[in-house]
C-alpha cells in the first residue's frame, strides 16, 4: 500500500491518496478537498496495471486527466502512486527523493 499527501499550491486544495495492489488491479482511494475531483473519481478508482501505466486509450486515469484542469497535480500523483504500488517505482527510492518545488517569479517592473 502506498499514501501520498498532494498540497496543490496552485488551488490550495490538499489530496490524500492511496494505492493498493490488489492481484491484476491497482485499487485508488482519494480523500480531497476539491470537490471536482472528489466528483471524477467518487470513492474509489480500479485500474488494471496496464491502465495504470497508460497504455490503454480508455484509461480511467486518461479520462481523469482529460477531464481534470489542466494545472491539476492529481493525475501525475495517481500515476506516481500506482507505480509504487506495482513495484515499477522503488517505494525506497521515491521517500528519499526531496520535494518538489515550483516557484512563481514575480514580473519585473520596468
């Protein structure tokens, strides 16, 4: 099993979510702030590990990005957590890696 707590600068909404492996699927559970994606992806996600990789066109996950806004750090933190759960990503790996930044310069004036 694999938790991920999202803090989404951009729209201050904050994401918790699992991923668990269950035989051929990847099971999802989200528990967020926004209600958007509390309403695309409801209580739970199954993703067969070939949807959760990407390879399939009808991917709940490809839907969920083509229906999320386009900013939306949810779909990648889904994929990344799905890798971790199948094991395509080292869980040892992924804790040691620092966090991720983005920072918005502010425009000069001139």
């Amino acid at each position: 099993m694999v938790d991920i707590e999202l803090k989404a600068p951009i729209c201050d909404h904050v994401h918790k979510i699992t991923a668990e492996n269950e035989g051929d699927n990847i099971v999802i559970t989200i528990e967020s702030t926004c209600n958007q994606i509390g309403k695309l992806v409801g209580e739970k996600m199954v993703l067969t590990k070939k949807e959760a990789m990407g390879i399939t066109n009808n991917s709940p996950l490809n839907q969920l990005r083509k229906d999320s806004e386009s900013q939306c750090f949810v779909p990648p933190a889904i994929a990344t957590a799905c890798g971790i759960a199948s094991g395509r990503i080292s869980k040892r790996l992924a804790q040691n890696v620092e966090n991720t930044k983005m920072e918005i310069k502010k425009e000069k004036e001139e």
